[in-house]
C-alpha cells in the first residue's frame, strides 16, 4: 500500500491530499465503521480525475444519485461537507452528482474492498428488493422509521455476504420457521418471490435462515403503524 500512494502522490497537487486528508478525518468522526486505508488512495485519485473533468468542462452525471442519497443517508450527508471542503479549498463548486461518487467510496471502504462494483451491485439488489416489496404491497415505505432502518442495513450485508460468494451455515429452528410461514403469510410470499429472484439474477440460493429474517423484516416494515 506504501508504495501505491507513493506512486499515486507523484504529480499530484499537495493541495489534493490536504483536501482528502480533511474528508477522511471528517468521515472518522462521524461514521461508526473503520474506514479502510484504501480510501485515501481512492479518494485522492477521484478528487483529480473530478477536478480535470471539471477543468475541461465535462459535465458528469451520477445514475445513483437518487439510491445513494436514499440508503446510504449518512455517507451522503458526509460527502456533502465534503463538496463544501473541496469549495473552500479548491475553489471547485461540484455539483451533487460528485457527493454520491464520494459516498460510494465511503460505503465502499466500510465493505474493505478496492472494488467498486461490488458496492454498485450492492446498491442495485437493494433497490431491486425494496421496489419488489413496495410493487407487491402496493405502498410507499417510510425511510424514517426505525424498521426500515433496520431493514436497509440487514439487506446491505445481506446483499455483500452474497455478492462475496460468503455462505452462512443453516441455524434457524424449524418450528419457528414453519410458524412464522403460517403467521406471516403475505410476507413470506414476498420474500420467496425476492429468493426466486436473487436465485434467477444472481445464481445464489437464499437459505431459509435468510429467508426467515426476510419474512420477519417485510412484515414489520408493511405493518408499521
């Protein structure tokens, strides 16, 4: 990693690692997760690529935007101060179309990766399964709730265990499972047809302990009063 900065710091404008060392320490006071130390070596090279596109006048358009700012609140706000930083220093005034790019990055160093596209893909099963529950019950699902919450962050290490290939061993008691089938039916409906589709898309089989935790999730979301 020493040497990859290294390399990545020649040429580059002391004024840009001043700049991601403010967002970085920024991010550290206000997110619960450790942030892992590829972040500065992604975040510098984001800043001077979004700085010369700016500078050549290419416009940049973020197909995310709207999912970023809706599931991952916190890294969003974080990247907002962050565009203010990059304002006062760089006298650069993004538009906030960047803000979800350095959320992603943010999202993506809680997931230990150098890889974006598992925190893209991440992002788009999310979207997937929450437009399935809310096409199947014919709703709007409130994102200020604490169960919603609660669901979003379940299904994004949901959607990272799988999308890392992580298996988890089976645990949950049949009877409860058979139970909460029963009690629960038009959730667990939902929640097989999210399976079969996970299953289709992305050729992973949901276990029942998920798909326990799916159902229990999806009906205290729809049934919130």
């Amino acid at each position: 990693m020493a040497s990859e900065v290294i390399g990545l710091l020649e040429g580059i404008p002391e004024i840009y690692v001043e700049v991601t060392h403010q967002i970085i320490t920024l991010a550290k006071s206000k997110l619960a997760y450790e942030l892992n130390e590829y972040l500065y070596v992604a975040l510098i090279d984001h800043i001077s690529f979004a700085v010369e596109r700016h500078r050549r006048g290419l416009s940049f358009e973020n197909a995310l935007l709207w999912e970023i700012k809706t599931y991952y609140k916190k890294e969003y706000n974080i990247a907002l101060e962050a565009l203010r930083i990059i304002k006062k220093q760089l006298n650069i005034d993004f538009p906030e179309d960047e803000a979800g790019s350095i959320a992603l990055h943010l999202v993506n160093s809680q997931l230990k990766s150098s890889d974006m596209t598992i925190t893209i893909e991440m992002t788009e099963m999310v979207n997937d399964i929450l437009n399935m529950i809310k096409y199947y019950f014919h709703i709007e699902l409130d994102d200020s709730t604490i169960c919603y919450e609660r669901f979003l962050t379940h299904l994004r290490f949901f959607a990272t265990r799988m999308l890392r290939g992580e298996k988890t061993d089976q645990t949950s008691d049949r009877f409860l499972f058979e139970q909460v089938k029963v009690e629960y039916q038009e959730a667990y409906t939902c929640a097989k047809r999210i399976a079969n589709f996970i299953d289709t898309k992305y050729k992973w089989e949901v276990s029942d302990d998920e798909l326990l935790y799916l159902t229990l999730h999806i009906h205290r979301l729809t049934h919130e009063d």
